[in-house]
C-alpha cells in the first residue's frame, strides 16, 4: 500500500525557501548587533538579580505588591534588578528598585502589543531587543538570581530554560526561588508526581528551586547562595 500524497507536485515543499534575497543570512548581522550591544551594557551594570512575573498584575494585586518589596530589598542588598521592562510584575521590580536608589535594568521586547519599557526603569539601563534568543541570553548570562511571581507563557518559558541550562551544566548553579506557593504549588507537584516519578528527571532536579510566600525569604536564599561563592557572569549557550 503507497503512502497517500497531500501535495500536488507543484505545491510539494522542495527548494521552496530560497528565495535567492539572502535575507536569513544578513539577518545575522542584525542579531550580532544586538548581542554587542547587550554585553556591552550589561557588563557595565554589575551583579544583578531577575524578576519574573506576568505583565498582567496590577498595583493592588498580592503579587505585584509582594515584588515591589522584594526589589526594594534587593536593592538593599546591593544587586540591580533586571527585568523584561514591561508592565505588571516587570513593572513592580523596577519600580522597587527605583525606590530605593538601585540599579533598575530594563531588557525590553518588541511586540506589537506592548509600547516601551515601563517609567521605573533606568534610561542609562534601558536595552530594547528584536529577538527573544538574544534577551533571554542577557538574562541568563548577567543575573546571578532569578526570583519569579506568577505568570504565563513567557514566565514559564524563562524559568523551564534556566532550569535546563542549570541541569544540563551549561552554565553554573545559580539561586532560582518562586513566589506564590498557591500559584505555583500544583507545578511543582506535576513536577515531583510525574516527572520524577516517571524518571524523566532526577529526584535532585526538584531542589535546583525553592517555593516560598515570604519575599525576604526568597532574597536571603539568593544572597546566602553567594555568601561563598563569586559573583560573576554566567556562561550561557
């Protein structure tokens, strides 16, 4: 029996990418371009401490009060605070850090539906990408924490690839804490029900994060993380 054919022949796949323009390969340039840019400027920051979260929570909501406080206390504690430089939690933790004098970072996306990076970021720390690889890069390699509130897709996409990259020792142990144990409580029971019931991760996969409600007990987990250990970019990718 012949497998069935869902194209006619001229509608069949082969050859039908190039275009002869060349536009993937000058497109290279352009993301070169951006990694410069953004090592260059993040160097220059210092060590710093990623916040996480839905561009969705508004001031009032539990959530984006709670990250408003634990940038202020990161701040306290000496790091900068990098976000995605958008509304919401984004918005909180710089914000935060805004309020008491820290380094307020903004790693800002373009997307048809959002317009800049939130008013508490630092102009002189204000970074606007094209491509998510690249920003997602910034973060990794120039955070030395990431403490994450509530989120969606976006949320979930950071925190899976820095536990990957984390387990797969592409880059160093780095402090990974998540805020909201109502929020985040069935996850991480998939996680240890499935996950590591099936054997399709290793029991001492689960302790690369810590769950907690309380903000200051997420910023102590990171800065006795580094009590002794150096502080320093990560190697990624």
């Amino acid at each position: 029996m012949s497998a069935p054919e869902y194209f006619k022949e001229s509608e069949k796949p082969s050859d039908q990418f190039d275009d002869g323009s060349n536009k993937d390969l000058w497109s290279i340039f352009k993301i070169m371009g951006e990694f410069v840019d953004g090592y260059d400027k993040l160097l220059k920051v210092g060590p710093c401490v990623s916040v996480y979260g839905s561009a969705r929570l508004k001031p009032g909501n539990k959530y984006y009060d709670m990250a408003v406080k634990t940038a202020e206390l990161i701040s306290e504690n000496g790091f900068g605070v990098i976000t995605g430089g958008g509304p919401g939690i984004m918005e909180a933790g710089n914000r935060g850090a805004k309020n008491m004098g820290g380094k307020s970072v903004g790693l800002g996306i373009e997307l048809p539906f959002e317009q800049g990076v939130n008013e508490y970021v630092h102009p002189q720390y204000e970074i606007n990408f094209k491509y998510f690889f690249v920003r997602k890069v910034m973060f990794v390699k120039y955070a030395q924490g990431f403490i994450v509130f509530p989120g969606g897709f976006g949320t979930l996409d950071e925190l899976f690839e820095t536990l990957t990259l984390i387990q797969t020792q592409k880059i160093k142990r780095i402090p990974i804490v998540l805020v909201g144990t109502e929020y985040w409580g069935g996850l991480v029971d998939w996680i240890q029900n499935r996950l590591v019931d099936d054997g399709l991760i290793n029991e001492a996969d689960v302790d690369l994060f810590l769950l907690t409600d309380d903000y200051e007990e997420a910023v102590k987990h990171v800065c006795d993380f580094y009590k002794k250990r150096k502080l320093e970019p990560n190697f990624s990718y």
